[in-house]
C-alpha cells in the first residue's frame, strides 16, 4: 500500500483546497519543490501532482514550478501530474520533463478516445483520474457533475492499458471526514486494474482501513491536507503499511 502525497499547485504555490473549491483554498507552501524534497525524506515513494489552475485552463499552468519539483526529486521517486492534461503533446512534454506518470481526469470523460491513443503512445505511463460526487464523475476542475456513474466509466478504460485509476470522492477531499472505502472497494472489485484512493484520508485509522482491503484491489491512497495539518504523520503511516504488508 503506497501512501502518496499530493502537492496541489495553484498560482506557483502549494495549497490544499475543501471539497475542489478554488475560493477554498489553504496555502501551505510557497516553495512546492522543498516541500517536494521534504516528504521524499519522510519515506514517500512517489508523489502526486495536482496543476489546479490546469484544470480550470485545460493546459498547464504551474509549469515552473512543476519543473522545480522534478529537478528536485525525480531522479529518486516517480511522480505522477494531474490537471490540464487534454492532448498528447502535453503528456510527451511532462513526460521528457520527468514525470512517470501522466493523469487524465476530464479529457477521458469528454473523449475516452483520447485514453486509448494516449496508452498506445506511452504505454504503462497513463493513469486515468476519476473524480465523483455521490457516485456521479465530476469534470473540469470538478464544477461540473455529470450524469456518468463512476463505475461504469470505469468499465470503458479497463482495457485500455491504463496502469491505474485514481478515485477522488469529492465530498470528502480536504474535509478530513475519512476515506470512502465502500464506493473505493466496489470501484476496485469492477476493473481489472489497481485503484488508488484519495480524498478524506485523514488518520491512522484510515490507513488501517485500507491496508484491509489492499488485496481487493486497492493499490495506494492519496494524502494530503492530514499530512499537511499533522493528524497524520507520513513516515510513521507508510511504515505501518508495509509492516502489515499491505
């Protein structure tokens, strides 16, 4: 079980946001390549990018700072970007830049197409980013709910050749309430490809919660304001994690 870090970037800096609101929004770092390097030395082994303004452009726009992180820590641990990713020129360029990994959150929805040709230009690179509000997906910087069931969405990628989804419950991201491990196992048990949560973990309880249902298919979790606000700490939870094996 991987515990993944997130550094959301918006305006150069590291924030967190509650429940995807951009007027939401908590600043807790101005220099996201430091904070980059700090959680790699508290035992993180990959980490989650979020280009926030992206999202709301449709291109990126914290390409600076982006680049800063990967000069920093790229050569030790994979990182994976989400947010403004919608052609396969943008996936070429964060890939040559470092990244491991390239999210497609809102571009799947409005052209699941573009998966396909994405997985086949770089395979094992592609991780498709689904993001739901009371089981319904959420696009362009989650302010709009569709009426596509998550999981049902999900069925049309499994054999893309995705390497992973990610699952967001909107409704809990930021709002430290736990992690909505029933919709994130019956996501699991429906493709045949790993989930990754995120949103709402929040405690070492959470982390406990999904150690128990790693074997379902749940391959990692994405943590964020809890490790920013310290009701988690991350060196201590991903330890716990591989002691249980998870």
């Amino acid at each position: 079980m991987l515990l993944i870090p997130a550094i959301d970037l918006k305006g150069g800096q590291c924030v967190r946001l509650q429940q995807g609101l951009m007027d939401r929004a908590t600043v807790f770092s101005n220099e996201p390549a430091k904070m980059a390097l700090h959680w790699c030395q508290q035992g993180a082994r990959r980490l989650h990018l979020v280009d926030l303004d992206g999202a709301f452009a449709g291109k990126p726009e914290n390409m600076i700072s982006i680049k800063a992180i990967l000069e920093q820590v790229a050569d030790n641990v994979p990182v994976q970007l989400g947010g403004g990713v919608r052609d396969l020129h943008t996936i070429e360029r964060y890939l040559q830049l470092g990244l491991s990994y390239v999210i497609i959150g809102t571009a799947a929805v409005k052209n699941p197409q573009f998966v396909r040709q994405a997985c086949a230009a770089f395979p094992g690179q592609i991780i498709v980013g689904l993001d739901a509000k009371d089981g319904l997906v959420a696009i362009d910087g989650w302010a709009k709910v569709t009426d596509l069931h998550v999981t049902e969405l999900a069925k049309r990628f499994a054999d893309d050749g995705i390497d992973s989804i990610i699952y967001t419950d909107i409704g809990r991201d930021g709002m430290m309430g736990g992690v909505n491990i029933n919709a994130t196992v019956k996501l699991a048990q429906e493709v045949a490809v790993p989930v990754i949560a995120s949103g709402g973990v929040t405690s070492m309880a959470d982390v406990e919660a999904l150690c128990a249902v790693a074997e379902q298919g749940v391959a990692g979790a994405i943590v964020g304001r809890a490790i920013y606000e310290g009701s988690l700490d991350l060196a201590t939870a991903q330890r716990m994690a591989d002691q249980n094996k998870c």
